[in-house]
C-alpha cells in the first residue's frame, strides 16, 4: 500500500514537472506581449509604407520608405517570435536541444530579428550621413549630390546587413553551441560575442546619430532660419532617430533578464530577451 503510494506521488511529481517543462506561465505572458507589440509595429509601419510610396514622395524620401520596410520586418520577428515561442511550448517541443546554427536557420523568427535590429540601424546611419553632408557641406551637396545616392545608400544598407548575416554563420559554424531550450534569442543564436557587439553597435549607432544631427541642426538654425521644409525634415528625422533611442538604444543596454527554472530537476538558465 505504502509502495502504491509512493508511486502515485511520484507519478504526480513527474506530471507536475512536465507541465512546468511545456508551459512556463512567465514566458508565455511574455511571448503574448511580444506578439502583441508586433502586430502595433506591423501596422504603424505599413501606414508609414504608404504614405512614403506615395509618387510624390517617393524619390525624396526612400531611405524612410526603405526604414519602413525595416520597422515593417522587425514587427513581423516579434509577432512570429511571441506566437511560435508559445507553439512549441504547447507542442512540448520548447525545451528541445538546439544548437545555435539551428536556432539562426531554423525558427521563424531568429533572421528577421538580426536583420530587423542591422537594417535600419545602417539606413538611420544614412539618413544622419546625407543631411550632414546637406547641411556642413552645403555647396559639395549641392553641386554634386544626386538623387539617386540615396538610393545606393539603401543598396549598400542591403548588402552590409547580408554580408553581417553571413557572418553570423560563420561564426555558429565555428563555434557550435548546443542549448536546452528553443528561446532561440539573437544571443543565443549567433554566439554571446557577436550578439553583444551586434546590440551594442546599434545602440551607439542611435544615439550617435540622434546626438550629432541635434547639435548640428541647432547650430545651422541659429546661423540662419532654414525653409519650412527643411524643418519639418529635421523635426521628422529627429522623432524618428529619438523614438529609436528610446526603445532600442536603451532596451539594447538592458536586454538580459535571468530566470531560473526548474525543468526535470535540474536548473535551467532562460534568458528573456525583450529588445523592440
């Protein structure tokens, strides 16, 4: 009887530890959460999208219009992250052992991160470039600026961010990782070294960029009133570079929460990763 009972408890241990195992109640809070802000991305940056393609706008402003396809791209990694996160947890398949090659090309959502954290940064790197080369450089700007440079900086914005993607490759390739879980973050997937100078990178690119085109709009605006377009043009730049500070920059220099859980008695280190 003793034994019989002995046996139900530890039936009930076990049954209580794979419900813990497939279901963490924190994540899957977390990954509606992040879905949730996906989706507000996704449509903000397809009004952003349309508005940008628009004919009279297009030319002027295709870097912002190539930045919406980025945002775009990034509300898309978030959606598919927070639902996928939740399906293999509800499939039981979550705490899988993956390596880090697998994590980058298998998951749904591992690319779209990486390239939707790179890509805009590089095109917000552009935007900073061609005005202060607009406004330090006003006569070499003028005289030899052409309309379709913008364009070759969206192309080279494109390649770099392929050429960093391969990289990544090749270091999983190198450095092969195998992980308990399926979190499959940006860290995770592309190695502690390239992930952390990935985030750190994008963080000083923002806020270099929102600082350095500040200064000099303030310095060329006390020299001499520009025109009225001008000005909605550095206001624009400005919202968009400082809402990036605020929720990447910063995000990006606080991006690990740590939590330990217990899965089949042994202590499991999840990282939560809530970059935006």
């Amino acid at each position: 009887m003793q034994s019989s009972a002995s046996q139900s408890t530890r039936d009930f241990i076990t049954a209580e530890q794979t419900s813990i195992q497939y279901v963490d109640k924190e994540l899957e809070i977390r990954s509606y959460l992040y879905a949730a802000f996906g989706v507000i991305v996704c449509v903000s940056s397809t009004t952003c999208i349309l508005v940008f393609s628009a004919r009279e706008l297009r030319g002027r402003y295709i870097m912002f219009l190539a930045l919406s396809f980025g945002d775009l791209l990034n509300g898309i990694s978030f959606v598919s992250a927070g639902v996928f996160r939740n399906l293999f947890m509800y499939q039981g398949s979550y705490f899988d052992e993956v390596s880090n090659l697998q994590c980058l090309l298998q998951t749904p959502w591992a690319i779209p991160m990486l390239i939707a954290g790179q890509f805009p940064a590089l095109l917000n790197l552009s935007i900073s470039v061609e005005r202060i080369l607009a406004l330090e450089f006003a006569g070499w700007y003028h005289r030899r600026w052409r309309a379709s440079y913008k364009t070759y900086l969206v192309i080279a914005a494109v390649i770099l961010t392929f050429m960093f993607f391969l990289l990544a490759v090749l270091v999983d390739i190198a450095k092969p990782v195998t992980y308990s879980t399926r979190l499959c973050t940006v860290l995770k997937s592309t190695g502690i070294i390239y992930g952390t100078v990935h985030y750190m990178l994008i963080a000083v690119t923002y806020f270099v960029c929102f600082v350095v085109l500040a200064t000099i709009f303030h310095k060329n605006n006390k020299r001499r009133a520009p025109p009225k377009e001008e000005q909605r043009r550095q206001r624009m730049i400005l919202t968009i570079t400082g809402i990036s500070v605020l929720l990447v920059s910063i995000p990006c220099l606080f991006m690990n929460d740590n939590k330990m859980a217990e899965v089949n008695g042994r202590a499991e280190q999840m990282h939560y990763f809530f970059i935006i």
